[in-house]
C-alpha cells in the first residue's frame, strides 16, 4: 500500500518558524506597547486586587448574557436542527447566568471565587497523580511537576479555607499575576525581536 503524496504542498515547519520570526521582528512595536499595557494592568490589579475580581465577575456576566442572546436567536432560527431543546435550554440558562452576575457581581465574586478554589483543587490532584505515574517516562521532570501539582493544591487550600473572606482578592490577584506574566513574556520576546 503507497502512501499518498501530498500536491506539491509540503508542511514546512522552518519556513513557519522563519515568517513568524520576520512577523515579529517587523512588528516589535505593537508587541511591546500591549505587553506594557497588560503589565500595567496586571500591576493595577494586584494593587487593588476586589476592583478587579467584581471587573472581571461582571466582564463574566456579559459573556454569559450575549453569548445566550446570540443563543437564542440561533436556536430560534434553527428550530428544524436536531438538538433544538438541548440547544434552547443552554441558551436560555447562559442568560440567566449571565443575568444573575450582573444582577449581584458581589456574591458572583464568591461564586466565580468557589469555582476557582475547586478548579485548582482538581487541577492539583491530577497533576500530582500524573507525576506520580508517569515518573519513570518523565526522568528528573517528574518532580517538578508534582511541585506544580503541590502548589495548584495550596493556592487551592489557601483560597478554599479562608472564604468567603478570599473572594475579595482572589480572582484579582490572579488575574493581577497572570496579566503581568502575559504582558512580561510579550515584552521580552518584542525587545528579543528588535536587537535580532
């Protein structure tokens, strides 16, 4: 059995990786603006860390509500598609979540901030469970993966035991932090791009 050969196209990873350095390089500007924009903001954040969880509880609220909206009139326009109820219903529970986070942001924030808590919690367990098992195919990285795996269960703990009080700053906080290493890791690779 021949393996068909592809029409002349061949997938070249260099030639990717080639125009993706020249795209770079041509725009380091606008990399280095939005990293110090998203650092600032990041910054802001952590500074003021219950303005940013209710920002970012109520930016949830909208998603919710115009993704339901946009939902429904999909749904109702595609009423002969199987799945219609299905398709109705998780429309229409979009919107009454979206509507309930922006009818009460400040016990959205305890909610958003229980599923965060959770979430790391079982984000720990799995990683710890994978190091623990794939030890001996991941050589010395295993360990760091079951630190990763350790740390996701304290962030967890830290945020779990000390609600409802950790609502106030949790989501900001990591908001804050994952913002500032986003917009570093964009400025280092825009100031790499222009000495290049």
């Amino acid at each position: 059995m021949t393996v068909p050969q592809d029409s002349g196209k061949d997938f070249d990873i260099s030639k990717l990786q080639s125009e993706m350095r020249a795209a770079v390089q041509a725009h380091w500007k606008a990399f280095l603006f939005e990293g110090i924009v998203l650092a600032v903001l990041g910054l802001a954040a952590m500074i003021v860390p219950p303005l940013a969880s209710l920002a970012v509880t109520i930016f949830i609220g909208w998603m919710f509500l115009i993704s339901g909206v946009a939902g429904l009139f999909v749904t109702y326009w595609a009423q002969q598609m199987p799945g219609f109820w299905w398709s109705l219903f998780s429309a229409a529970l979009a919107v009454i979540a979206g509507g309930i986070l922006l009818a009460n942001p400040a016990q959205g924030v305890l909610t958003l901030t229980i599923v965060v808590g959770a979430y790391f919690l079982a984000e720990g367990v799995i990683t710890i469970m994978y190091a623990l098992e794939h030890r001996r195919e991941l050589s010395e990285r295993w360990s760091w993966l079951l630190v990763s795996g350790l740390m996701d269960l304290l962030i967890a703990f830290l945020i779990i035991s000390g609600l409802p009080n950790t609502a106030e700053w949790a989501i900001g906080l990591l908001v804050g932090i994952n913002l500032v290493l986003g917009g570093a890791s964009l400025v280092g690779m825009a100031l790499a791009a222009r000495k290049s």
